[in-house]
C-alpha cells in the first residue's frame, strides 16, 4: 500500500465540489491501494488576502511547520492545488506531485504581491517531480508560462470524470416532485411554458456569470421567454454584491435564484429539472465538470468556443457560443428551448461523451502516477 501526504493547506474538502471533487472522486476509487495522510490546517484564504503579513507567516512559516509535523517520511508528497506549489522547497522534490488545474494570468499576476506570490509557485512546479493537469490545453498552458525547455514529461494528464450512479436521469414523477418542492422553497409558480437555466460553478470573473444574467434579460425581453435562472455554487470571490445590484438594475429580482452547496443528490435532481445548463466560461484550464454531469443527467447545454471545452467536445453534444457575446448567448439558449430536433441530438451527443470519462479511469491513471514515484 502507498502512503500518500496530502498536502491540502486550507483548502476545504468537506464540502464536494468542483476542485475538491477530482481529488475526492480518485482518491475514494484507491482507498484500498494508498494509504492518505491529511497533511493540512484551518485557514481563511479570503482573509489572509487583506493581510500580507499574516499571509506571508501561514504560508512560508506555520504550514511548513505543521507539515514537518505531520508528514509520513515515506511514500508520495501530493500537493493537491498549485496554490501550495512553494512548499516543493521544503520536501524531497523526487517524490512529490503538484496537480494543476490552470494557469489563470487574470487571477495569478494581477498586483504586485500576487505576482511575488506566484513567482515562488511556479518555482515549485519547476521543482516537483510531476505536474498533473487535466487537459492537454492546460499542459501546454503551464509549459507556457513554465518555459518550453521543461521536460512535457513531467506534466502528466488525467482527465476529470463523472459517475453515471449518482448523476443520471431519473423518471418523470421524481423529477415533477422535486420541481414543485423547489418552486415551493423559492415562492415561486411556474407555468407550462416556464423554462428553468441553471448555472453551476462560482462567481469569479472568468465563469462570465454577470453575462449569462445579462443573457437573461435579453431573453425575457428580445426573445419572451418565460425564464428563471437557478445559480448553483458559493461565489468564490467578492463578485456577489455586484452580481445582485445587476439583478435589481435589470429588474430580476424574482428570476435569478442562488444556491451556495448542494449534495451530490440534489445537485442530479437540478440537473433533471433544468431545461438547459448555461455555463459560458471564458477561461478553464480543462473540462468544466458541471458539463459533464449535465450530459450524464440528460440535460442540454449552452457553452463556450474556448479550446479545453472543444478539446472534449469536439464541437458536438452542445452548443457553442461566443463567451463575450451577450446577444450570442441569448441566442445561443433560445435555440436550446425552441428546437426539439438539436435538444434530442445535443443530449444524445452528450451522453454519450459522459459515459468516456469515468472516475475509475482517472483513479486508474493516477495511480500509475503514485507506483512509478514509489
């Protein structure tokens, strides 16, 4: 058995969803073959933000204190998120794996103790013995920004998967008892020609949430669709005030609707009840999960023309709309509700690239990944 120190800093693993989820998922598939050391502390990443100072003490001295601590002096360092890429500084750096899901410039580099910060991250990278990522974009980005004359062999791909057991279609009944049960909550009534979007992920700028409201507004106006928006997914950034304060300047305060976590379940019967998955990303450093667990529940989908997104798709099982073209998404969404011949052909598409990507493979892939280190 392979013990692994994972090395999670502050992130929260309690709560399933999105980057937690591709470690949860494979890590759950290998319980029987690897032995996993929580390597990690409480912080609020948010705060240590607003304070350098703090940041620069929980970062370069109290986590790699209680790493020294906690760690296992055998086995794989497995930094989960390149976010802690600098602690490569204090292990063996044969023996340790940085997964990373994206370089994201806008994000990483944009102030100058950002910038600092980052510097000594992608040093990290530079320094581990493996960089896992999750699409072949996403390995060429970070050879980008790592320098072309890094070994590409050192920067492995494990694609993300979804599990066709708990994200499914369910029968009619259950999805029609949910619906009303969420109206209920909501205090809303629908009408038969009532359309449900849904929206899954946080409310960074690179998600584009502030568009697909701005689609939204377009569509009940332009196209006169009876629409309501149910937003799935904890902000992830100071974007929510502004996001509400566009609802209420667009007067739609009782069309958009926000949800911060759902379980797995629930999510599913979302999923089910929704008339189609908008998500038109500007920026993912691999394949936006909610896309696959949509396409496993049957539902339609409204994207991005962005290369990870086409790297999966190949351009069929949704329909692809220009991320910084309001008009174009309306448009795009419009056609989902309208046209029953493309909803029956992108869901069928869809379901079928749902069913390529399981987390058995990916758990699979990663645990080579584990037994060549060892």
């Amino acid at each position: 058995m392979i013990t692994v120190n994972f090395l999670r800093g502050g992130m929260n693993f309690k709560e399933v969803f999105g980057i937690s989820r591709y470690h949860y998922e494979i890590h759950k598939r290998l319980k029987n073959k690897i032995k996993l050391v929580d390597v990690g502390y409480e912080s609020n990443l948010s705060k240590l933000k607003r304070n350098p100072i703090k940041a620069f003490y929980e970062f370069y001295i109290k986590y790699p204190l209680i790493v020294k601590i906690k760690e296992k002096k055998e086995g794989v360092y497995h930094i989960p998120h390149a976010l802690y890429a600098y602690l490569t500084k204090f292990l063996d750096p044969e023996r340790t794996i940085v997964t990373c899901f994206d370089i994201e410039p806008s994000i990483m580099f944009d102030s100058i103790l950002h910038s600092n910060f980052w510097t000594f991250n992608i040093l990290g990278l530079k320094r581990s013995k493996y960089i896992v990522t999750i699409s072949e974009y996403s390995k060429w980005e970070i050879l980008r920004y790592l320098g072309y004359n890094f070994p590409g062999d050192r920067i492995k791909v494990v694609y993300e998967g979804v599990d066709l057991s708990k994200f499914r279609r369910y029968n009619e009944s259950i999805v029609e008892t949910f619906k009303q049960e969420v109206c209920k909550s909501l205090g809303v009534s629908l009408n038969n020609n009532t359309k449900i979007l849904l929206f899954v992920g946080s409310e960074q700028p690179r998600k584009n949430l502030k568009r697909v409201i701005k689609a939204m507004y377009n569509l009940k106006r332009k196209y006169k669709i009876d629409a309501k928006l149910i937003k799935i997914g904890k902000p992830g950034s100071n974007e929510r005030e502004y996001n509400i304060q566009l609802i209420k300047k667009l007067n739609l305060q009782h069309d958009v609707y926000f949800f911060d976590y759902v379980e797995d379940e629930k999510l599913s019967l979302y999923y089910n009840i929704a008339d189609c998955l908008v998500l038109p990303t500007l920026f993912e450093g691999g394949f936006a999960l909610p896309i696959l667990e949509a396409f496993a529940c049957g539902t339609p989908v409204v994207t991005s023309n962005i290369p990870p997104i086409l790297e999966v798709t190949k351009e069929k099982g949704t329909v692809i709309v220009n991320p910084y073209d309001v008009n174009d998404i309306a448009k795009g969404v419009y056609t989902v509700l309208t046209d029953e011949n493309l909803r029956k052909s992108i869901i069928k598409e869809g379901y079928r690239i749902a069913r390529k990507y399981s987390w058995e493979k990916s758990a699979k892939d990663f645990y080579k990944i584990y037994e060549e280190i060892c």
